[in-house]
C-alpha cells in the first residue's frame, strides 16, 4: 500500500511538473518569447539566434515562437502575463524591470551619466552587491531575471532645434520613456515630460504635440524619426543591457538540462546583439549624419548637462534602492 502511495505521488508530482511547464509526455514544450522591438532591431535577431540554439540542441524537442514588434502587448503588459504564467519569457532591457511595481530598485539602472560603458553596467549587475535586489524584486513581482546579456544604443536626444546645454531643456516638450528616473532627470532640467506611446510618435513628433524625444541612434533611424526631427543630441546619457526574464515556476519546473541550454542559447544570443548593436550604430550615425545636424560633445555640454542633475536622485537611497547602492555603483 505504502508503495503504491509512493508511486501515486510520483505521478502527480510529475504531471505538476508537466502542467506547470506545458511539457507533452514525450518532454516537448514551447517557448513564447516576446519583445518590443522591430524586427530589424539585434534584440530580434538575438532572440533568433536564441530560438536557432535552443531548437538545434534539443532536437527540437523545445520550440521557441518569436513574437517582435509588441505583437504581444507593451513591456508592461507583457510582464503581466509573465507574472500570470500567461507567458514563458520576454527579452527586454534591464530599465524596463522598474516600470512595475515590485521592481522599483531597477530605476537605478537608468540614471544619467551613473554608468562608464555596457563592460560597466554588466559587471555592476553580476556583482554580489545586486543578488538581494534581484531577488527582492522576484519575490515582489513574480518575474525572474534568467539572464542578462545584449548592448543596446545608448540613448540620446532628438529635437526640433538644437540642445548644448542645460538652458535649452527649459520648455521643451519632450516624450520620454515610462520611467520615474528620467521623468524626474527632464523636469529638473525644465523641460516638460509627457508620455506617449511609441506607436504615436512619428505623428506627435510631425504634428508638434512634443518637440524632441530620447531614444538611441537605431531607434531613430530604423522608425524614420529624422523625418519630423532636425538634430539628434549623442548624449549617451542612460544605458541599458537586454535581459532574458522568465516566470519563475515556469522556469524551477525544467530539468537542470533544459536550464543548462537556455542560459548557453542566452549566453549566446546576447553576445550577437551587442555585437550587432556596434555595427547597426556605425550604420545608424551615417543615415543620421546624412539627414540631421549631430551634434556632440563638446558642443555638446555634457559636462554642465551632468552637474545640473548633480544630487537630482539621492532622496531615492534607502527608499527606492537599498541605503549605499548608489554610491557602491559609482564607486565600481
């Protein structure tokens, strides 16, 4: 009797496991992996080269379905579904995870100026000091940060007239992503934040609903913003790395061999997309040099840009992040 009733809780448990991972009995599973970017982007081509590794290796036992372009729903709606186990996974940037209640302390990540290069940000992200935020923020959210790995084009500004300094923020109408950091990095500088969805903003920028918005060279050359825009400013003023986020229930049901594979096809796949994201900038300043005036430093006057938002976020430590982050990163 004792081991029949052994036997019986050995098939529940496994058919738990196949539930909670959507695993057929031959062990077979799909992935629904979605972004936000066009299908141009290196975030797509790097979750490409993710499906590519990860069906190759398991003999396609595992599909991974790529959903580009926010077929899916925005960032947010996305971690929804990630969070309801609704969705398996999302390749997105790290700022990203502070959109959402529960991740806050990744605000930290889009502060201006705080972070030298991507080598920079990365390392910060993998030290000890992160292990407690991260896990924090998956208790909190129920999204699970799998792996981190891809560059992205620094952000910058473009604009309906020329921005040197921190005078010419003062009543600029820009749009700006759904962050708290760089909400409060723009009203500092006098300019005037509003939020509009990126699908909108070809027609805002033409029909001069705002006058400027902050994203990097790719983005501005890939969706034609040199069209309705004049001058792009190369602030580099925030970074972001693209991470692979999962549910965790979902994730804790695969075998320690499935895990194994996801993170080398993660590993993998984020290698490309920085090094896509090198050339695909080289190719985006030459169609923006070719259609808009670049302006850099040091007609660009990051320096003062900088000392304007000097003390801008420190009433956020021991509040938004844990007490002494702030300066950990900037002595790192």
């Amino acid at each position: 009797m004792r081991r029949f009733a052994l036997l019986l809780a050995l098939v529940v448990l496994g058919a738990s496991i196949a539930f909670a991972t959507g695993q057929a009995e031959d062990g077979s599973y799909t992935i629904r992996l979605g972004h936000i970017r066009d299908t141009e982007h290196p975030t797509h081509l790097g979750a490409l080269e993710f499906k590519r590794i990860v069906e190759d290796e398991s003999d396609s036992r595992i599909t991974v379905d790529v959903f580009p372009n926010s077929q899916l729903g925005g960032i947010q709606e996305m971690f929804a579904q990630i969070a309801t186990g609704d969705l398996e996974m999302v390749y997105g940037g790290i700022n990203t995870y502070g959109f959402i209640e529960g991740g806050d302390a990744f605000e930290i990540t889009a502060i201006p100026f705080l972070y030298r290069d991507y080598e920079h940000m990365l390392s910060t992200l993998q030290s000890d000091v992160f292990d407690p935020v991260f896990e924090d923020a998956e208790a909190r959210t129920g999204i699970r940060v799998m792996n981190i790995g891809g560059d992205t084009a620094p952000r910058g500004l473009t604009a309906s007239r020329p921005i040197r300094g921190p005078e010419d923020f003062v009543g600029l109408r820009i749009r700006t992503a759904a962050s708290e950091v760089v909400l409060r990095a723009m009203q500092g500088l006098g300019a005037l934040p509003q939020q509009i969805p990126f699908a909108e903003l070809y027609v805002a920028l033409r029909t001069e609903v705002v006058d400027a918005q902050e994203n990097g060279a790719i983005v501005v050359a890939n969706a034609s913003l040199f069209e309705v825009q004049d001058y792009y400013m190369k602030t580099d003023y925030i970074r972001d790395i693209e991470t692979f986020y999962v549910n965790p229930s979902w994730y804790d049901g695969l075998t320690s061999t499935d895990k194994d594979l996801l993170i080398r096809a993660s590993n993998t796949a984020g290698e490309l997309v920085t090094d896509l994201t090198a050339e695909q900038l080289d190719s985006a300043f030459e169609v923006l040099e070719e259609n808009m005036t670049v302006i850099r430093s040091p007609e660009l006057d990051l320096e003062a840009i900088r000392s304007e938002l000097e003390g801008t976020y420190e009433d956020w430590d021991g509040t938004k992040w844990p007490e002494g982050l702030l300066d950990e990163i900037r002595g790192m």
